[in-house]
C-alpha cells in the first residue's frame, strides 16, 4: 500500500504524476480515489484517447 497527499479532500483528490495506456500519455494530473466505481471520468479529449488503446467494444443492450 502506498500512501499520497490529498491535494483536496473534496472527493480524496490526489496528484497524479502521470499515466500511460498505449500511445496515450498523460501528465501532471489530479485523480478522485474511489474504489466503488469503473467510470473514468475527465476531459473528453484526454478519456478519448485514453479509451482508444483499450480492446473492447462497449456492450450494453443486457443492462436492466
């Protein structure tokens, strides 16, 4: 377990030094912990690229 700084405790913010997902690359950042959730959440431009680099395809017909 590592510990960080909360840049805010609004939502546990924490800085993020930066985060690489295939050609995607992404630095100085702010990230919300929250270990309740799979939403990724931010700028669409940075999510977009971001989602690119991950292989699937969202299927979400069988949701109730």
């Amino acid at each position: 377990m590592n510990y960080y700084p909360l840049v805010s405790e609004t939502y546990w913010v924490i800085g993020i030094e930066s985060v690489t997902l295939g050609d995607a690359h992404f630095k100085d950042l702010k990230g919300v912990v929250d270990t309740g959730t799979s939403v990724i959440v931010g700028p669409k431009n940075m999510i977009a690229e971001l989602t690119k680099a991950i292989p699937s395809q969202p299927d979400c017909k069988n949701l109730s």
